[in-house]
C-alpha cells in the first residue's frame, strides 16, 4: 500500500512528476529531476518554503488577534504596550528581526544555561527561529488589519449578543467573528502573499528554501540568471495559486454573508 501511495505521489508531483514543472525542460537540463539536474534540491525548497509560510500563518494570526484585542483593552497599559509592540516589529526590517531572534535567543538560552551550569554549544534550528521572526512581524501588520475590522463592526452586535444572553466568548464566537473574518478577508489576503515572499529571507540562515537551493545551483553551475529566474517564476506561481485561492474563499464568505 505504501508503495502505491509513493507511485501515487511522484506520478502527481508538480514539479518532479512526468508532468511536472521541471519536466518541461527535459531529462538533460540543469533543472531536471535527478542526478542529472538540481531539480530535486530546488523541489525540496519549495516545499521548505511553503511549510514555514503554513507554520508561520496560523502563529502570526493567533497573536495578531490577541495584539487587537488588548489594542482595545480599558488598561491604559494594555493599550501602551501593544502600541510599542507594533511599532517596533512594523518598524524593524524583517530580516534584522530574524537576527535578532536566530542570534539573539542562542545567546540568551546560552546565558541562561551557562548559568545553571551547563557549557555546551546551543543552537537552534534555523525552521523554527524564522518561523517565530516571521510570525512576529506578521502579527504586528495583521493586528491593526483586525483591529481596523473590530472597529468596523457595529457596537451593537455586542448589545445584541447581551439581549440574547450570550456571554462575550459566545457573542465574539457567533456574532463577531464571522463579520470579522470577511472584512479583515481581503487585508490578511495581501498580508499572507508578503509573507510567502519573506520566508525567503530564511535563507541567510541556512535554511534551505527556494533562494538558498536556487543559489547554490547557481553558484555551482555558473548560470545565475537562470536559477533566479526560476526561482522567480517559482514564487509568482505560488503567489498566483493563493490569490486564486483566497479569491474564491473571498468570494465565498460574501455569498455567506449575503445568504444570511
């Protein structure tokens, strides 16, 4: 069973299948699937690339939401530091924000175990250290796109939950959220297609995505212009497929809405 479901996945891979991407440039090209080609090394970015945007998206979000609500919080401190939150990480470049969190949490938990003892050499792994860069600054931008919809929503949606009964965790879960969902819709859309193209930002790092395996074939063959110009054309194509998507999520959520 198992050896039909890998026949099954390699005769439908996009990129490395018979009708894959890279199979389109023929068995000899630099590009192909195999020893004879780096197609392998940069279908295997791909895959890195669109994993750290998935992990990353979810993580990002959670915390924007939290960043919203205490945006609308009655503590005045609350309300201060996620101002200095935001402005920090909107502010920041991403890639310096992933220095600071690749190099910076390695010297902090080095320091830390140093001082309970242990002397060895930590490192973290380079997946997980962009994955929390990138969904810190994802939830500084996605924040203020939610608040701006929190804010769109009328207050009485709030009373009407309160004359139903429904407490506020209730009220936010059936009455808020799905208006929020489909006005903050079309922001977070453009917030997701500059996050898929920041996660190549990872590649400084050593993680190997669709830059970093582009580049090194590109340093080893010689031919730089053609590696990036696929590795170009890899990430119009995967922007290309979420705008598809997330236009027909889109356009679903208006003909619930309107159904309602």
């Amino acid at each position: 069973m198992s050896g039909f479901f890998s026949a099954l996945f390699s005769a439908l891979d996009p990129l490395c299948g018979p009708v894959g991407l890279f199979s389109l440039f023929g068995s000899g090209t630099l590009v192909a699937c195999g020893e004879a080609g780096w197609g392998d090394e940069i279908a295997f970015g791909v895959g890195i690339t669109i994993s750290l945007a998935l992990a990353t998206l979810p993580v990002g979000l959670f915390l924007g939401f939290l960043i919203a609500l205490a945006a609308q919080s009655e503590e005045k401190l609350l309300r201060r530091a996620t101002g200095i939150y935001t402005t920090i990480f909107r502010g920041l470049p991403e890639l310096l924000t992933l220095f600071i969190v690749y190099y910076g949490l390695q010297i902090l938990i080095q320091s830390v175990l140093a001082s309970l003892g242990y002397e060895g050499r930590v490192e973290i792994n380079a997946f997980l250290a962009g994955m929390v860069a990138l969904a810190v600054v994802f939830s500084s931008y996605s924040s203020e796109v939610l608040l701006s919809a929190f804010r769109a929503i009328p207050r009485g949606q709030y009373e009407a939950g309160d004359a139903l009964g429904l407490h506020r965790g209730r009220t936010m879960r059936l009455i808020v959220l799905p208006q929020l969902i489909r006005i903050a819709l079309p922001g977070l859309t453009n917030l997701w297609l500059i996050l898929l193209k920041d996660t190549s930002y990872v590649s400084v790092i050593g993680l190997a995505d669709i830059l970093r395996q582009t580049g090194i074939a590109a340093r080893v063959s010689k031919e730089a212009f053609f590696f990036y110009f696929i590795a170009s054309l890899l990430y119009l194509i995967l922007a290309m497929i979420s705008s598809f998507g997330l236009g027909f999520v889109e356009r679903w959520a208006k003909r619930a809405e309107t159904a309602r």
